[in-house]
C-alpha cells in the first residue's frame, strides 16, 4: 500500500532529510585516500546521533554498520571495516539513511578518490545527472515508468548500464515502502504518482554490463564483470506540479 504523507510528516522529513544531508556530505569530505572506511561509518553515526537522529541502516535486518561504503566493482550495501582502506583513484558510493522524529529519509552520493580515471569521472556524473533527469519527470499524474525511462534511455545513450535488480522505493514510517521505483522501464507504465508520495530515487549505474552479484557476506552487491558502478540517491516528495528534494543541507 503506497502511503500518502500529510503536509507535518513532510516538514519532519524535510527537518531529518536536512540533517542527513549535512552529515553525508561532510563524511565524503573524509573519503580520502588511507582513509579507513570503518572511520567513516563511526563519523557518519556520530554526527547523525549529535544532530538528534538515529542511524537507520544499523541493524536493519542484520546489516551491522551505519554507512554503506561501496568501492569500485561495488553497487551497494558495502561493509566498512578497519581493513578496508580507501585509495587514490577508487570510485566510491556512499549510501546513508536516518529516523528522524518517526520518519526515515535516504541519500547516496558517489565520490572520487584522489585523481580518478577519465572513465570513472564520467561514470560519476552520468550517474548524478541520471538522478537529476528521472527527478525531472516527477510531479502528479505521472507514472514511475516516467522516472524509469528518463533514467535509463540518458544513461544507455551515454554508453553505461543501468543495475535491473536493485532500484529505488517508497520510504517513510519504514525504511523500504511501497512502491518499488526502478531506473529503467516504459514512459506512461506503472503507479500514477500523487502529491504526497515520498521516494527514495536511486540510479545505480555501470560502465559495463548491469548484471550483479551479492557477495557471502549477504549485502555488497558487486558488478559480474568488475567494471566500476555509481550511486546516487535523493528522497523526495511528489508535488502537484513536480518535486521536493528532502534531502537538501
């Protein structure tokens, strides 16, 4: 069932969507090279907790961090550990969520490390724009096939490949609610969106093929054929006539 939000549940997500944004982008100021990725998860968690929220992804049907960090080959749901140091040139996605007041918000942002590759710098900013253009088509009365299309049509025309089994999702009193939002699909299919929809709408886009893998330990996904991937995620609300970002520092 695809909850809609009243004008106060979207207030306290913008209020908590403000929070994890500030808190998100200065923990990728930190994604530098020997930087160990175990730090920035600790960093993430404290500034959330200082800031009045509490990290949503902790424990959240077993994950056991606060930040997903994801390297290179890596989609999503990355595990930090103290081992797991950044390097120059790695290509790194960092995916952050926060309950806030009641009400969960989600962010994902991919960031270069050092002096990254030609490739890589395209992949990151095809993937931010596909964000940018799936947002475009958002407003009431249009359909998630929209947000799928505009998505996946831009970042295929650009050479790269948009990730099938992971895509975005409802989110509010839950971490994950209905609907699903893929990034790929036919323009005018799917749910007509309605003002007071909130969605998690996350591009997951690689330099090869979109096939992927989970690896044993039960949450990073990694690309089949090792080619680089990027994410980027923002929450927002449907409006009569378009779009909110919440997650906006």
């Amino acid at each position: 069932m695809i909850v809609i939000k009243s004008q106060e549940d979207i207030r306290t997500m913008r209020e908590g969507g403000a929070i994890l944004a500030e808190v998100l982008h200065e923990v990728a100021r930190h994604a530098v090279p020997d930087a160990d990725t175990l730090s920035l998860d600790r960093m993430a968690q404290d500034l959330l907790v200082a800031r009045g929220g509490t990290p949503a992804f902790k424990g959240y049907q077993g994950y056991p961090a606060s930040l997903c960090v994801s390297i290179n080959n890596e989609v999503v749901h990355g595990i930090p550990s103290r081992e797991k140091k950044l390097r120059d040139g790695d290509v790194v996605g960092l995916d952050l969520g926060v309950l806030y007041k009641g009400f969960y918000t989600d962010m994902a942002v991919t960031v270069g490390v050092g002096k990254v590759s030609r490739t890589a710098r395209r992949l990151i900013e095809v993937t931010r724009q596909a964000l940018e253009r799936g947002l475009r088509k958002v407003r009431a009365g249009a359909t998630l096939g929209d947000i799928g299309n505009a998505v996946q049509s831009f970042v295929e025309k650009k050479g790269f490949g948009v990730v099938r089994s992971l895509v975005g999702h409802g989110v509010g009193t839950e971490v994950h609610e209905d609907p699903p939002v893929p990034n790929y699909g036919e323009a005018g299919t799917g749910a007509v969106l309605k003002a007071g929809m909130t969605l998690a709408i996350e591009p997951m886009v690689t330099v090869g093929d979109y096939a992927v893998s989970t690896l044993d330990d039960q949450w990073t996904v990694i690309t089949d054929d090792g080619s680089l991937a990027a994410h980027f995620e923002h929450t927002i609300a449907v409006t009569e006539r378009g779009y909110e970002i919440l997650t906006r520092s």
